[in-house]
C-alpha cells in the first residue's frame, strides 16, 4: 500500500512539472456588425463578419524545452460569423483550410524564434503596426487589400500561395532575432515547390522593426515570383506610429510593382486615435491609393470610427465611410476601392454598427 501511494505521488509530481512546462491556449475574436453602403448603382445592406477585426479562432501552445529553448506552434482559421462558416478559400482551383491564417511549428530561443509552415508576410508584422484604422475593414482596406497584397485577383499569380492571395504564404521559413534596445529584424523565404526550379511561385522577404517608448517605425521588402518565374514583383513598405497621452498618430507607406508591365500601384495612409475616455476611443483615418506605370487611376477613402469598451474583451462600435474613384469602376479594371465602391460607381458611403468579442 505504501509503495503503490509513493508511486502515485511520484506520477502526480512528475504530471505537474510536465504541465507547467507546456500549455496550449483556445483564443478567438468574434467581430459581427450591420452595414449599409450607398453607391450610384444601389443602396445594400447586410450583416458582415470581422470588421474591426477579422473573427478568427486558434490554438497556440509553448513547451519548456530547457536550457533557454522552447518549442511552439500556432494554428488560426478565419470565423465567417454571419453565416457560420470557417476558414476562407485560397489558391487555383480554391480549396477551404481550416487553419487558412496560420499553421505552424518552430522553436524560440535567446537567438531569436524560427516557424515553418504557413504565415503572414513580414509586413504584417513590422508596418502593421501603424495602419491608419488598426487593420479594421480589412475587405476594403487599401493596406490589406495592396499593401499586404491580400487580392488574389490582383498577387495570386505570385509567391507560393497557389494562385491565392499573397497576404499568407504557403511552405514558408521565418527567422525573427532578439530584441535589441528595441530594434528586432526578420527574414522569410517561401518554397514553390515545384520541379526544376526553385524561384518558381516563392517569396522572399526582410523586415525591421524599432519600438521603444512613444515611438514606432517598421518596414519591409518583398520579392514574388510567378509559376514560371518569367515575372517578378517587388513590394515595400513602410510605417511609423507615434503615441501621445491624448493622441496616437499613425502613418504607412507602401508601394508594389511588376517587372513585366511597369505596373505600379501605391497607398498612403495616415490617421489618428483620440481617447477621449478610458472607455471611448475616436479614429480618424484617410488613404490615396494610385496605379500608375501602365495605366492611370485613384481612389480615396475617409472613414471614421468610435468605440466604446465595455470591458476589456468587449467593445461596440460606430463607423461612417466614404471612398472615391477617378473614373467610374468597370468589371475589367483593378478596383482601388474593391468592396467598397461598386461596379458602375465612383463613389459609395458606408455605415457600420457592431459588437466586437475577444475570448
């Protein structure tokens, strides 16, 4: 009796060290408002999943390993709330992942943390920090949908995303170092995969970022190949955030062009958050997007958001819009107000009223 309660101890003491050496983490945002936009071809109102923030679920979990070393990994999927659906489609011909944000496994250490599989591109996590609206409306955001280069339509053809958007990369490698006094760098590289050559459809990127105190700058470059690495496209960008007790201040730059055509399509950003109370927070935030190099053509959007926090996890907001093309949109053309500004307009308003919900 007495050696079956010692073994029983033993195992119970061994089954705690190995829970306080590892966890894993359910998390989530679930983002959910009603919208109604005003464009000249029609008045439409709906109810639209993630609009402060995309709603997303996951699991993230860290093991000890010992001597200074340990091993994580992260898995997140898109929530699509108003219907109940999961996970977005990517790549030619579109296949639904489950985990379409991120799947990955690595090790983290005083050196610096390597992940291997599929992950955001380096400028999400440098110059992202200072997006003008904090990344909200992320379907019609200049910054997500050209910036990061979150448009199939327009990037799928490029990086090893399999014809689908190059806002996330496939088969990838990223390196991120240490902090230090507040300047950390990355590198990323992702695979193509395919036969013969190893540029075909990859991804290869550096960033930096340099946060300490009220201050904030990051910035990335990229190059894309196409599948037949008979193309290549370049993207840069840059941000920078500064933070004040009654107001934050916010700025990006970016700009992405193709070898074949010349084609060049640019966003500025800028904007401001007021808090005008520990619970209500004012955004203002304006963007000018351009294409240039092979054809010419604008667009501008203005948009204004309040937010009240009921709790740390829980917030409801307001936001009113407005965005404007040069020339009328056509089913042809790149729409630098996509989502927004509908075919057969130049111009839509837009209200939103939501709860957003961080568990």
């Amino acid at each position: 009796m007495k050696k079956s309660i010692l073994t029983l101890a033993v195992l119970s003491a061994g089954m705690n060290t190995a829970m306080a050496q590892s966890n894993v983490t359910i998390y989530g945002i679930v983002d959910a408002g009603i919208t109604h936009v005003t464009n000249d071809s029609g008045n439409r109102t709906t109810v639209e999943a993630g609009q402060m923030q995309v709603s997303r679920w996951g699991f993230k979990g860290l093991e000890d390993l010992g001597g200074g070393v340990k091993a994580r990994f992260g898995l997140e999927g898109t929530l699509l709330n108003d219907t109940g659906g999961a996970g977005v489609g990517t790549g030619t011909p579109s296949n639904t992942s489950l985990f379409d944000r991120e799947a990955t496994v690595g090790l983290i250490s005083n050196y610096g943390s390597i992940d291997i599989g599929r992950q955001n591109i380096l400028g999400v996590q440098s110059v992202g920090m200072a997006d003008p609206m904090g990344l909200a409306f992320a379907a019609t955001s200049p910054n997500v949908l050209f910036s990061a280069m979150n448009n199939s339509a327009v990037y799928g053809a490029y990086g090893a995303n399999n014809g689908g958007t190059a806002l996330r990369q496939n088969n990838s490698v990223r390196y991120i170092s240490p902090n230090w006094k507040g300047l950390t760098f990355a590198l990323m590289r992702a695979l193509g995969e395919q036969p013969g050559n190893i540029q075909k459809s990859s991804y290869a990127a550096v960033s930096a970022l340099y946060a300490e105190g009220p201050f904030s700058v990051g910035g990335a470059y990229a190059r894309l190949k196409n599948n037949l690495d008979s193309d290549l496209l370049h993207s840069h960008a840059f941000g920078i955030k500064y933070t004040w007790p009654t107001v934050v201040l916010k700025s990006t730059y970016s700009q992405n062009k193709l070898d074949s055509t010349r084609r060049k399509i640019s966003v500025f950003g800028v904007g401001a958050d007021f808090p005008v109370t520990p619970a209500i927070t004012l955004t203002a935030a304006f963007y000018n997007t351009k294409r240039s190099g092979d054809a010419s053509d604008k667009s501008q959007q203005l948009i204004g958001i309040a937010k009240y926090a009921f709790s740390k996890r829980t917030s409801a907001y307001l936001s009113i819009g407005r965005a404007t093309t040069d020339t009328v949109v056509t089913a042809t053309q790149i729409n630098l107000a996509q989502g927004f500004v509908a075919i057969g307009s130049d111009k839509a308003n837009r209200v939103t009223s939501g709860v957003i919900h961080y568990f």
